[in-house]
C-alpha cells in the first residue's frame, strides 16, 4: 500500500474557500485503478495560516505513478494554479509505502 500527502499552508480568512474548493473539485479518484481513499485534513492553525493535508491511499506507489500521469490527474489539477493566493509557498508533497498494517 501506497499513501500520498500533500501539505498546504492555507492563509488565515481563506479555510472555507480551501475547503470549497476540494468539495467541489472533480477528482475523478474513484475511476482509477489502484485508489482506495481519500481524505481532506485540518491542522493545527498558525499566526498566518491553516495547515490542511489532502491524503491518499493507494495499492501501490506504481498506482499513484500511473495516475499522475493520467488524463484524470491532468483533468484534476487544470485550475490548481487559480488559487495560489490562498497559500502560503507552494503544497508540500509526501509519499510513504506502508510496512506494517493492522
């Protein structure tokens, strides 16, 4: 198993519109192979932002390879740039292959 993170400091005043935008973003996930979950997470909050993580859980890192490099991701991401006032720097990415599961 395969899980995907994406950090994003999120600027204080603009959480409800970050989180809109996910509510309303057509991730398509649930049409490529290999995808087993998703979620949108809120973290701590900062003097000037919000952290949030996007969380994805993959069969395996090749799964998430290959949609990365499908038109679904492509779909996915096309205005990601229309929202770069709401961070703080760009997301942050980590990716973790699972060794221990209960």
């Amino acid at each position: 198993m395969y899980i995907a993170m994406n950090r994003f400091k999120v600027t204080k005043g603009c959480e409800d519109q970050f989180e809109n935008v996910w509510r309303n973003r057509d991730r398509r996930l649930t049409e490529v192979p290999g995808f087993k979950e998703f979620h949108l997470l809120k973290g701590p909050e900062q003097d000037d932002h919000t952290l949030f993580a996007s969380h994805t859980i993959w069969n395996s890192h090749d799964d998430f390879v290959a949609w990365t490099k499908s038109q679904h991701f492509r779909d996915a991401h096309k205005n990601a740039g229309d929202n770069k006032a709401m961070y703080l720097g760009h997301p942050q990415f980590e990716g973790f292959e699972v060794v221990l599961e209960n």
